[in-house]
C-alpha cells in the first residue's frame, strides 16, 4: 500500500496540475463519494487519478499509475476494481480521453483478471486463488453486463479478436 500512495505522491508532484483535471465530467460523477480508501490495499487517490486520465500531458503516467494501483500483484486485481469499471467504461467511452487505448487495454486485463477459475483446476486455484476467495471477479462480471451496450461498442474497436472475445465474454456477450 506504501508503494502505491507513494506512486500516486510522486505523479502529483511531476504533475501538480493534473489533481484538478477532468472535474464535472460525467463519466466521472460520483467517484469522488465513493471510500477508495475502504478497499483493501486501495488507495484514496483514485479519484485524482481518474481525472487525470483527461490531462493531455499527465493522461498516459495517470493510466500507468492507476492501472498499478489496481492490481494486487501479478496474478491478482484490488477489490476496488468492480466500483472503479463504470467511470474507466465511461471514460473510454468519450473520444475526447487521450488514452482511450490505454483504457481499453486496461478493460481487457480487468476482463481476463475477472474470468472464473475453474475449481478443479488446482494449478489455476494455486497461483490465481479460488472464486470464492475473489468476489470481485464475479463483481466485475457484473458491472461489465450491467453496462454491456457500452462494452459492445468498445469491443468492436479492439483490433485483437482474443480482446474483443475477452471483453464481450466478461459481459455475457456472445
């Protein structure tokens, strides 16, 4: 947790002006309410990070930075991650968010990392832990089929056939 508040310390201070972009978009509307910090091993700097995503010059470290917050290692997504899909399904949503690319290749990680493990499957259980003890994966299952229109349509930008069938698998899409 240390590493990822200081990770968001050190992008505020190579980008002070970025805290304040993107405030009032709509992709955005409610992450301020939202306790980052109650997620385990999140941290409370998420919403910063979100906007700074629409920060021309800051957007691409705010994307590195945040998707590394996001995960809990190699093998694992933080539990924050099913709050956070709607505003990054939003913010790749709008043509105007300079790292539309990067967000959608974010998607598709969250879509593979939200993929069941089978139970059988002991190797699997053993590196990526059982379903039952990572609620979030069906968490994120759901939020991306809550918002599968919008997921659809980004799916169908994804050069990679493998990405585009990730992405529409995580919503329930055929």
């Amino acid at each position: 947790m240390a590493a990822k508040e200081a990770a968001i310390a050190g992008f505020l201070d190579e980008y002070p002006q970025a805290a304040d972009a993107g405030r009032g978009h709509p992709a955005l509307r409610g992450c301020e309410d939202v306790r980052w910090s109650a997620f385990p091993e999140c941290p409370a700097g998420i919403p910063m990070l979100l906007r700074a995503l629409l920060d021309r010059e800051a957007a691409s470290e705010a994307a590195r930075v945040l998707g590394n917050c996001l995960h809990d290692g190699i093998t694992a997504m933080n539990a924050a991650v099913p709050t956070v899909l709607p505003f990054l399904l939003g913010l790749a949503g709008d043509l105007q968010v300079p790292v539309r690319s990067e967000l959608l290749g974010l998607l598709v990680a969250v879509a593979n990392f939200s993929e069941s493990v089978d139970a059988r499957d002991e190797v699997s259980v053993l590196w990526f832990g059982s379903d039952g003890d990572h609620p979030e994966r069906a968490q994120c299952r759901a939020a991306f089929t809550e918002h599968a229109s919008v997921v659809a349509a980004l799916a169908e930008e994804l050069a990679s056939p493998d990405h585009r069938a990730a992405l529409r698998r995580a919503a329930g899409l055929p």
